[in-house]
C-alpha cells in the first residue's frame, strides 16, 4: 500500500526525474483533437450516468456487491491522464524506496534520473494515446473512474459507434473492475502485497542486465520470441521472483478477463451495439505495425494476451458450470485460478469443488 510517508521523501534521492517523466510523455503522447467545452462538458455528463448505471448492474451480475461509495468520475484529455498516472507511479515506488532503501542504494545521479525518467515517460505518452478508461487501484482518492475524452471520442467516430452505447460499454468494463477491487475483501491487499514481493526481489546488481541481455542473445539465435511470456520483467527474474511474477499475471488475466466478460454480457444485455464494438476493439488491440512493435517492447502485448485468455476462461467456467461458478476464485488467494488452470478449465472446477 501506499505510505503516507512519502510526502517525507527528498525528491532529490529519487531515481526518477519526475519532471522530465511529464515532458517526455507529453512529446510522444501524440496530438489531441480539440473536443469542444460543450462536449467534454456533454461527455462527463454521460460518463456520470453510464456509471452509476453500470454499478448497479455490475453488482447485480456478479454478486460483488460491496458496500461501497460510488465511484469518483473523471473525464481528463491525455496530458491528464499522464499527470495522474505518473503521481501514482512516484508515490507507490517512493512508498517502496521507504521500506527497501537497497532500491535506491546504488545512488542516484543526474544521467540515470533522467534516462530511467524518459523510458517511463515513453511508455505512460504511448499509452495515453490508446487508453479509453481506467479505474484507478493505486489512487489514495478512493474509488476513481477516468475516461480519456479525445481517445473515446475518437473511437466512436472512426468505427461510428453509437455515443451513448460505446460510453457505457466502457463504463462497464471499468466499473468492473471496482467492483472486483471493493466487492472481494482481501483482493486489494493481496494485489498490493504481490507488488511488494517483486520490489522486495529487486536487485540493482548489473550482472543481472548481463544475463538478461545473454537470454534475448539465445532467444534471437534459437529463432524465438526473445522476451518470453513473462515479459520484459521476467528477464530479469529468477527463483522465488519468477513465482510471484506468475501470480501476478494469472491474477491480472483474470481480472481483465473477468470485466471482458462482464462487459460482454452486460453489454449484449443492454448495448445493441455491442457485437460490433467487441469485434472493432479486438482488430483495434492486435493492429500491426510500429505500434505492434512498441507495445511488444513495453510488455503490452501480454497486456492483450490476458484479455482474450482471461475471457475464455470466464466463458468456459460458465459453458460448465454456469455464469456464477467463477466465484469461487474469489473467495480467498487460494482459489485463483493459475497459469495452468487457464488451459484446463475443468481442472480448476475440480480444484475448487464446483461439480460439472
């Protein structure tokens, strides 16, 4: 979790240029239509309904049903969504700095604050160009929503979606994910507890850049995807690390895989468009091209990978034992579904006791 503390820390003794992190991002974050103060104001009235409404129905169709505060919308252009997403990102690694100092043990100097600063700014104005929603897990705000104004609006008018039925298709992916996050007692703990086992693995040791490199070397030569399917994180890890690395990718496979089937659902439910949203956003999610190439490098492509994993998952848990049979991962870290399970959908049910 987020320490309080971090309002403590020097910025001076921070390995980012956080500074820098915003300019950088700003540069590649790509050039925003001009959305008009009557729309945007149009637009945060229809993202307010979209998701109340969507809370309710979220609730109703999974059982996570928390009691919880409504949620805080937030309707930002891109340049937002970089401010907020960067203030996020400083306090939960300062908040990691605070309790492992051997993170930032080998020192900081003005060279490396800045080169580690444009690699994130690269990554958070690449993505700002694509993101249509977020919820926020690491805001200390509470329970936020954010909705990218240009990049949905976008969105509508080059597939000519429906306004009011794509905005609450995303609502309810989103809000799916809230409720994920405040309807399953021990999840955010749990979440916040897988990140700061990785952190605690960190090791700023070089040799272990030296036998990354020597893995992506072994990988072009074999003739194989170099990064593997943990990712560029997984290059670097080792033993216990690598367990917790796959916990947190079976656990975020089933939560993004989860709100896609909620989405898809609800969505069929209520959105008469909803058929030919999905199938333009999966087209629009495995494009090819630079922007196949960039999001390879920053990891997002596994990123897609869960969506769609997650998904059939979810569908054939229901195709078995019904729509309601997937709560039982929720009812403690035990129970959640691993790398394996999701190839062996009845292996799981068994595991969990669910009869078929």
């Amino acid at each position: 979790m987020i320490d309080p503390s971090v309002a403590d820390f020097d910025p001076a003794a921070d390995p980012v240029d956080w500074g820098f992190v915003r300019t950088v991002a700003k540069r590649f974050s790509g050039t925003e239509s001009a959305s008009g103060a009557v729309l945007a104001a149009r637009f945060r009235h229809d993202m307010a309904e979209h998701t109340a409404f969507a809370e309710a129905a979220v609730a109703e169709f999974t059982g996570l049903g928390a009691i919880a505060a409504p949620a805080t919308v937030r309707c930002v252009d891109r340049s937002e969504w970089v401010g907020a997403n960067a203030d996020s990102y400083m306090d939960l690694l300062r908040s990691l700095y605070l309790r492992y100092p051997k993170l930032i043990e080998a020192g900081v100097n003005g060279f490396t604050r800045k080169a580690t600063a444009a690699e994130v700014g690269f990554m958070l104005g690449f993505v700002s160009r694509r993101v249509l929603g977020q919820y926020e897990v690491f805001s200390p705000a509470g329970d936020v929503m954010m909705y990218v104004i240009p990049n949905m609006v976008a969105v509508e008018r080059q597939y000519g979606f429906e306004p009011q039925q794509f905005r609450l298709w995303v609502a309810l992916h989103e809000v799916t994910h809230k409720v994920q996050f405040t309807g399953v007692p021990w999840l955010r703990e749990y979440f916040f507890g897988l990140v700061d086992e990785l952190m605690a693995f960190a090791d700023p040791d070089p040799a272990r850049l030296q036998r990354a490199a020597q893995k992506v070397v072994a990988g072009l030569r074999q003739r194989q995807d170099p990064i593997g399917p943990r990712g560029i994180v997984g290059l670097f890890a080792d033993g216990a690390q690598i367990e917790a690395l796959d916990r947190v990718q079976s656990l975020m496979t089933l939560l993004e895989g989860h709100a896609n089937f909620v989405m898809d659902h609800l969505g069929a439910e209520f959105i008469p468009g909803q058929e030919q949203m999905s199938d333009a956003l999966r087209t629009r999610r495995s494009d090819g091209g630079l922007a196949k190439v960039v999001r390879w490098v920053l990891g997002l492509e596994q990123k897609m990978a869960q969506y769609a994993v997650g998904e059939r998952f979810c569908a054939d848990i229901a195709a078995l034992a019904g729509t309601r049979a997937i709560d039982q991962a929720w009812v403690a870290p035990e129970n959640l579904p691993t790398l394996d399970d999701f190839s062996d959908p009845p292996a799981w049910l068994e595991r969990v006791g669910v009869s078929v």
